[in-house]
C-alpha cells in the first residue's frame, strides 16, 4: 500500500443558491420548513465551484458535489455528504475527497470529516477546518475558506 502521507490544501468553496446558474439547489423540503428559523428539513444538491482564492473569478480548482440538509431545529446546522472532486493539477487532478460530517454553520471556525477519497488520496481520513469568508443572509450565497489536513496512501 505505500507510505502514509499528509496533504495540507487550502481552497475557497462558493456556494451559490440565487440567480440564473445557481450551484445549490433545494431538492425536497419538510412541510414545516418555511416556518422554520433554521431551514429545518431542507435538502439541498450542490455542484459548487472550489477555487484558488476568494473571488468568484479565481482559478478553479476543483468542483464540491453532493448534497447538504439542514438538520438543526433550534441551531443553524447541517449535515454534509459531499465529494471534493479536483481538476487542477496542483490539486492532484481528478482525485477526491468525500466527506460525510455536521457542519454547525453559524460557528466561526467549524471542523468537517473526511471519510474517505480516491487517485491520490486513496484510504483519506483527516479534517477539513471551514471558516465563513462571505455570507449574503438574504439569498444564501456563501463563499467559505477551507484548510484541509488529509492523511492518505
């Protein structure tokens, strides 16, 4: 199998839910979600840009796929089931992490599992640390820091 290494990587994720090419769409939703302060029941599919730096204009590094569902009735949490798939060869191009974690967003700093990843990150497990670089409150639209510690094969 190899040497165990450590992959340090650093990416914007841009999540995108208003305008005309939005990257995260609400697919299902609970009865009682539009009465509720936290999105409680939303499900939400995404296919988000990663970039290399904050704008939305910056390199692409990489494209966040899956879906995240708002699981939280009294906080602002969720919890995610995404792949990082990379395309850039500084980012190891076509290989992946997945991660499957509660991600409690109104936290300044949160930590995501890694559960797992393929090519180059082969049996991943490690952290991904979240922080909020920007937030539009009245759409949703979210950009957010990554840092990513990954162990692997």
């Amino acid at each position: 199998m190899g040497k165990e290494k450590v992959t340090r990587l650093h990416f914007y994720f841009h999540d995108i839910l208003s305008g005309k090419n939005p990257t995260a769409l609400r697919v299902a939703q609970a009865p009682t979600t539009n009465q509720s302060s936290t999105m409680f029941g939303a499900l939400l599919m995404v296919d988000d840009p990663l970039t290399q730096g904050p704008k939305p204009n910056s390199k692409l590094v990489g494209r966040a796929q899956g879906l995240y569902g708002f699981a939280g009735q009294n906080t602002t949490a969720i919890i995610v089931a995404i792949s990082y798939v990379f395309t850039d060869k500084k980012f190891i191009n076509g290989s992946s992490l997945s991660i499957l974690s509660h991600n409690p967003v109104t936290n300044p700093v949160r930590e995501l599992t890694i559960v797992g990843g393929t090519g180059w990150f082969r049996f991943a497990r490690g952290v991904a640390q979240a922080k909020t670089y920007f937030l539009n409150t009245t759409t949703g639209d979210a950009i957010v820091e990554y840092n990513v510690t990954v162990i692997h094969y």
